[in-house]
C-alpha cells in the first residue's frame, strides 16, 4: 500500500472491488431474480455450502442425529454462493441477509425460518435439549458461542481477505489482521489449557462453532496459513481440534454441501444417512463414467 487513499465525501459503487468474490459483493440487500427453494421430505431444510459457518450447523446436524435424535433428520440443499444463489427471492425470503446457512424448521404446524449460524445452533440445541452443557455453565457456554461469532469476522473478513483472497498482499492489513488472530488462538490455547472443552467437561454448540473456524484453522485447513501463524505451537488447541475433529458425526458434517476438496470428501446435497455411501461426487462420477 504505497499510494495513499483520501476517501471522497460520499462513497459511491461504481466499480468491484476486486479479489476473489468480488463478482458477488454488493452494498445493496434484497434478491437479484426470482428462484423458488427445493423443499424435502424431512423436518428441517437446510441451505448452505461447507463454509466455517456452514459447516457449524450440518456437523450439530449430525451430532443430534448420532445421539438419537430421530427427528432431527434434514435435508441439505446446496447454494452456491459464487452464483449468487444466495441473492435468490426464496433464500432472501428465509435469510434477508443473504448469507449461508439459512434453515427453515417445518417440523411444527407453522414453518420457522432461522438464520445466522450462531441462531440455527442454539434454536436446535434448545429444541432438543442437546448440547447446552450444564445449566450452572449456560452463562459460560452462552459467552463461547457470541464469542466466536464477534471474533471470527476478523479471521475471515480481516485476515483470510487479505492474506488470500485480496488483488495484492498489503503489509498493513495482512499484519494487523495477523496480530489479532493469533491473539484469538491465545485466548483459545489458554482457555483450553485448564479443560476438555470449552466450558469444561460436555461437548457444545460453543465447541462446533468454535471448531468449524479456529479448529479447522488449526489443522491447516483455511487460506493455506498454518505455517504464517505458527498454528502448531497453540498445543491446547491442537489437541482439542484433533480430538473433535475425530468424531464420526464432525466427519459426516464436514462433507454436507462441500464442493471442493476430493471428491469422496464431497457430498453436494444430502437427503438421507445412506447418502454418504451412495452420493458423495466420487461415486456419482462413477457413475456417470
């Protein structure tokens, strides 16, 4: 950044930003067309990619389910974001944010639309009185939770912009942004330090949606930065995000919705528990071979 900005009186949109999703970013709300969203059979439908934020709600998804709660079951449509599904009138009308994921509970006699992760995993953890840990530590738990969703904005809007998604790398920003994530992995690696999980000894709906960002973080899994921020030498953190990271249901979540990585890993829509024998992308592009 060698050419200083004087920002004009009133900003005004008359070109992209640039970078990586610029085609998408927009300072206007509402839907750009028309499109109707898929409806399932099952009680719940969920729209979403297997982004960090996506992926918190198909692994809570999973984990419900793995914990026998049958009517917990769901269905997983794919929105594609680099397409602007999102800015459909029928995802707008479930999410007017226009962000994944967005879920619109039909399991009662009026349907609920539900949207921001954070919301979708304590609306389902209430409903079905799981992962909640102790009442004595709600407080705790309820604190972990609105802490991840204030702080993961600058993982992923701050550093993960502009360390891999901007037009140029910028010292400043890549530098600032840097500081402050690995003064969040601290916070973790600290907390992490004294207990199991993070508000002690029970699982949570704070540990999913802390793992989904600062877990996967950990296992060198966003914006190939694991060796930038020293990530291995946060040992707490690396044993917790291992050790969620080998639940069988954190497994199937992650797969939910994922259009990158190999394709046994991906399991574009899921409708039922045998699609992931059946219909992840390697064995559909078997099977169109």
């Amino acid at each position: 950044m060698t050419t200083p900005y004087t920002p004009p009186e009133v900003w005004t949109w008359d070109s992209e930003s640039g970078g990586r999703f610029a085609s998408i970013n927009r300072p206007i709300a509402g839907p750009t067309h028309d499109k109707e969203l898929p409806v399932g059979q099952h009680p719940f439908q969920l729209y979403s990619l297997a982004t960090p934020n996506g992926v918190k709600v198909t692994v809570m998804f999973e984990e419900l389910l793995a914990a026998g709660h049958a009517d917990a079951e769901y269905d997983a449509w794919l929105v594609n974001i680099g397409d602007g599904d999102q800015f459909g009138s029928g995802f707008v009308g479930v999410n007017p944010n226009s962000k994944i994921p967005a879920l619109m509970d039909r399991s009662g006699e009026t349907p609920v639309r539900v949207f921001e992760s954070g919301a979708i995993l304590l609306h389902l953890a209430e409903k079905f009185g799981a992962f909640l840990g102790a009442p004595g530590d709600r407080p705790e738990m309820l604190s972990w939770l609105f802490w991840q969703m204030g702080s993961a904005p600058y993982l992923g809007g701050g550093f993960g912009h502009f360390y891999a998604y901007a037009p140029e790398k910028w010292q400043y920003p890549i530098d600032r942004f840097a500081m402050e994530v690995k003064r969040q992995l601290d916070v973790l690696n600290r907390n992490l330090a004294e207990r199991r999980f993070m508000t002690g000894d029970d699982y949570t709906i704070a540990d999913m949606a802390i793992w989904a960002w600062y877990g996967q973080l950990a296992l060198g899994r966003l914006y190939s930065a694991a060796t930038f921020l020293d990530v291995e030498s946060y040992e707490h953190v690396q044993r917790w995000a291992k050790e969620i990271d080998a639940r069988p249901a954190v497994q199937r979540g992650r797969m939910v919705n994922r259009t990158f990585g190999a394709p046994e890993t991906q399991l574009h829509e899921r409708h039922d528990a045998g699609d992931f024998d059946t219909r992840t992308q390697d064995k559909l592009e078997a099977e169109g071979a």
